[in-house]
C-alpha cells in the first residue's frame, strides 16, 4: 500500500514489550523501564517525565494528562482524568468586571492548577510496581546533566522565540544566550531537576504543598493570578469509566468530558454511516467526508461540552444514533454543510505515549502543557513551566464551558483504546492541539477501512477542517486539493506538519506487537 509521497519509515514489530513516543530517548527509557520488571504504566510515568525535561513545548509538569488503563488487556478500562482545575476565586463576574471576555493565553489567568503529577502518582499506586523515586531518575538526569536538543524540538523552539522572550521567566529559563536552542545544542535545567529530586523523594505532595506550590502561587499572584497553596492542596485525581462506540466491529474507547474525545466518537458515528471503501484513501471524497463530520461533530463539542462535575453533559444522548442524523441526511458530496463557524480557544501541543508490556497491560497516555510552551511562565525559583490550559475556558455566562471556581476547561487532549470482542486491539493517540480527533479518526480508518497497518496508517497525508479553512500538508496531491476547492472548500496549505500520531497493534494469535510512531515527530516506536 505504500504509494505516497515520502518513503515513510518501518514498522516496528517485538513479541515482549512495545512503547511508541515523540522521542528516541522516551522510548528507550519506557523500554528500560520494563526490561526491569516495571509495568506499562511505570514505563509510561518514566518516559513522560523525561518528554517533560526534554520536550519543553510539548509537555512537563506544570501541565495535565489523561490515561486510559487495561489491565492484561482484557476487562475492565480504567480513564485517569488529571486535568487541573481553575482557582477557587476565578468566577465569570471577576473577569467581566474588569472587562476581560476570554481569557489571555499568557497570563496567570491562563493556568490552571497542573494536574500531571497527582495523575501519575494515582496512576503508578494502582497499576504500577515502582515509585517516583526510581521513575523520575531519567528526567532528573537530563535537566541536571543536560539533553540535547531533537530537531523537531528546535523547530518549535524557534517559532516560540518572540513568545518566550516575553513570557515570565522564560528567557531566563529557556533561552540559553538569549536565543532559541537549535538541533543538537546541550541544554540543562538545573532547577527543574532540584524540583524533580524533591518529588522523586517526598512524592506528588513535595509539588502540591510546601515551598514548590508556594513558589508556583508567588509567581503567579505576582503577575495578577488568582491561585492560592489551598487551590493547589486541594487538587485530586479522577479516575472513572471511559466513554465509546462501535466502529466496523471494534470498540472505541475515550475518557468522557471534559476531556474532547466524545468528538472523535461523534465523526465515527459519523463516517460510520458512509462506505469510505467506496472511495481510494486519497480522494476527493474522503477528505470531504472527514471535513464535514468534523465539522458537525466540532460544532456539538463547542455548544454542549463542559467539565461534568459543575454542568449537565448528555453523553449518552450524544452518542446516541439519532444525534447526528438531521445533519448526516443533509451531507452532500457537491458543497458544504450550512453550519455556523465555531473558533475553540485552544490549539495546543502534547505528547503522547502508547505502551504494552509483557503481560499485555496496556497503557494509552497523554500530557500536555496546552499551547506550545505553555503560558510562557516560568515559576520564579523551581523551573516547572505551566500550563496555559485555562485559556480554554470561555468567559460567557451561561456557556457550559464558561470558566467558575473549581471547573475544570474543556480540553483537547485524548488518549484512545481501540478493543474487540473486549481485548485491547490497539492503544493510540494523534497529538495537536484540535486535529486530535480528526487525526485518530484518520488513522482508525486508514486501518479499518483501507487496510493500511500501523504504521502507513499514520504515515498517510492529512487535513483539518478548522475555522473555515481546510488546512492540507503538502504531501496531499494537488488534484485532490484542487477537487476540493470545486466543492467549495477553502484551503490552505500547513506550514509545520499536522499532529504526530503513535499507536501500537496487538496481534493476540500470534503473540505479537507492531508498533507505529510519527514521523512528524522525533520519535520512533521501539520493543523487545
């Protein structure tokens, strides 16, 4: 099947153990990991800590994750929701008041209490056979002893430049000479590794209280915030039952709201509905079909998703057949949906990390900061970069998503687990910011329905339908595009690449894995 426009990369096939991350080095940690005896879910911890030191963009620990768990890949899933939540003293009004009607992404108003640490501590008590002490060694290595700088890496830290140079602390922290770090320069972190050091000794509670969480709290009531110790204090992971549909004869399984992944469930509910075989993988008519169900689905996830806890989130109505059939019958081939535009406040970059160990635990995980580095602040004395994900929040009374005390934003990150006949099939996950959807629905159907493996399902070209424009990478054939044009859609073409997708395949007869991993990205997938 491998008829595209670049040579793409091997697939990675192991009978013991898998991981597929955004970096080399993760992965051969992860690696490391299980070869010692850890779980899928320590390797997971392991190799995410380090992304947190060596992917600054992308993730760390200023920032949230979701998991979805099964153990020996059969029964029961476990969804890990770590997202942080907003200060108790941030309610609508306060902004109003003072004329602020969306939050800015790189203000203290911006961060949300980081969620990560309490997730991966939750996660390791209940699936894991090590601690932060031996988990965190790697990541506390690379800050202290310095990591080089990965080429993808480099080329988000450049177009950071004007972002960091402005941020809190940031130029201090993260541009070494003043300038952003190129591919293969040496950084060091040394404060962010003294912090690291702390949690590896005295656990998640080193972060949430005493003098980390107060420095965090300075920092950010310097600049205006709202965060108070208890705001951090009181922080706790939730861990609950994931959300699905079913898809040519495999489950799909998401983390329910606020996490986004009921939008991907949605677009396959969907495509489900249309016979994509009908259509080649690269054609006119796929790409149109993606755009529109994502942009049915996106418009649902902007008007009735919220954090459950403080709104009313009819999951089941939503998923339900019948929601998405007044706009399936009204889908045409020769022009566009007529839907209002809706413009989400986030667009943000993650990592995501995929692992099966030897007795098939199985681990889907994604941490992110939000937007590329984050808030662009930096707390004053421990390194932690924070998240800026409370920007996703809308400052609109009454809106399900609007920001109040202890709400937890809309998000965008979703980790994914595709199973059949109740055995894990495959962990997977697409990073970048909106296109997470758009991206494992791609990748599931490329699989699904055109027969691609892993890793050619990930390598194909992709497109987002987003705010109106249909953003297309350049290895999408010009004819389709021009197709696509005929059919009234407006597009453009994407300057960086769409996303970076991981997935690993679990072939149950013949006791094997394949494993996926983007190359969007710096990463590879790698087992033994």
């Amino acid at each position: 099947m491998r008829n595209f426009h670049f040579a793409g990369r091997s697939t990675v096939h192991a009978q013991n153990a898998m991981v597929a991350t955004s970096h080399p080095a993760a992965a051969l940690v992860a690696v490391d990991v299980m070869r010692a005896g850890g779980t899928a879910a320590d390797a997971a911890v392991a190799a995410c800590a380090l992304l947190g030191v060596i992917e600054p963009q992308s993730t760390g620990i200023g920032g949230d994750c979701f998991a979805l768990i099964q153990p020996k890949g059969e029964g029961k899933i476990v969804a890990y929701n770590g997202s942080g939540r907003a200060p108790m003293a941030a309610n609508a009004e306060w902004y109003l008041e003072r004329k602020i009607n969306s939050v800015p992404l790189t203000s203290a108003h911006a961060v949300s209490i980081p969620g990560a640490i309490d997730a991966w501590d939750t996660i390791l008590r209940d699936h894991g056979k090590m601690g932060f002490d031996t988990l965190l060694q790697p990541a506390i290595k690379a800050a202290e002893e310095g990591y080089i700088v990965a080429p993808r890496i480099a080329f988000d830290w450049k177009n950071g430049f004007e972002k960091l140079k402005n941020g809190t602390n940031t130029a201090r922290y993260l541009l070494p000479h003043g300038k952003p770090a190129s591919a293969g320069d040496v950084i060091h972190q040394p404060e962010l590794g003294k912090t690291l050091r702390a949690v590896a000794k005295n656990g998640r509670d080193a972060f949430y209280t005493g003098e980390i969480a107060a420095d965090m709290v300075d920092t950010l009531r310097g600049i205006g915030g709202l965060h108070t110790l208890e705001d951090f204090a009181a922080h706790s992971t939730e861990t609950t039952s994931p959300i699905g549909t079913i898809y040519k004869g495999h489950d799909v399984w998401q983390c329910p709201p606020n996490g986004p992944g009921i939008t991907m469930l949605v677009m396959l509910n969907i495509l489900s509905r249309f016979d994509l075989t009908k259509y080649p993988a690269l054609s006119v008519e796929r790409f149109h079909l993606e755009a529109e169900a994502a942009r049915i689905a996106y418009m649902m996830r902007e008007q009735y998703i919220g954090d459950p806890a403080q709104v009313h989130v009819d999951v089941a109505g939503i998923l339900a057949k019948e929601f998405a059939e007044e706009h399936i019958s009204k889908i045409r081939m020769d022009g566009l949906l007529d839907l209002p535009n809706v413009a989400p406040p986030m667009n943000p970059s993650t990592v995501y990390i995929t692992v099966v160990d030897k007795d098939r635990n199985v681990c889907s995980f994604i941490n992110s900061i939000a937007h590329s580095f984050g808030s662009a602040i930096v707390s004053n004395n421990t390194g932690v970069l924070l998240q800026n994900r409370a920007g996703g929040f809308r400052i609109q009374p009454g809106h399900p998503n609007c920001i109040a005390p202890g709400k937890r934003p809309l998000h965008t990150i979703i980790p994914s687990l595709v199973t059949r006949n109740g055995r894990a099939v495959m962990p997977f996950g697409v990073m970048g910011g909106q296109y997470q959807p758009v991206g494992q629905s791609h990748v599931l159907t490329n699989m699904l329905d055109y027969g691609c493996d892993v890793q050619e399902a990930i390598d194909m070209p992709r497109g987002l339908h987003y705010e109106g424009v249909y953003q297309l990478e350049d290895s999408v054939p010009a004819d389709i595009v021009e197709g696509l044009k005929k059919i009234g859609h407006k597009t453009t073409s994407v300057v960086g690449p769409l996303g970076g997708g991981q997935a690993i395949w679990i072939d149950w007869d013949k006791g094997t894995l394949a494993g996926g991993s983007d190359p969007r990205k710096d990463g590879c997938a790698l087992g033994y």
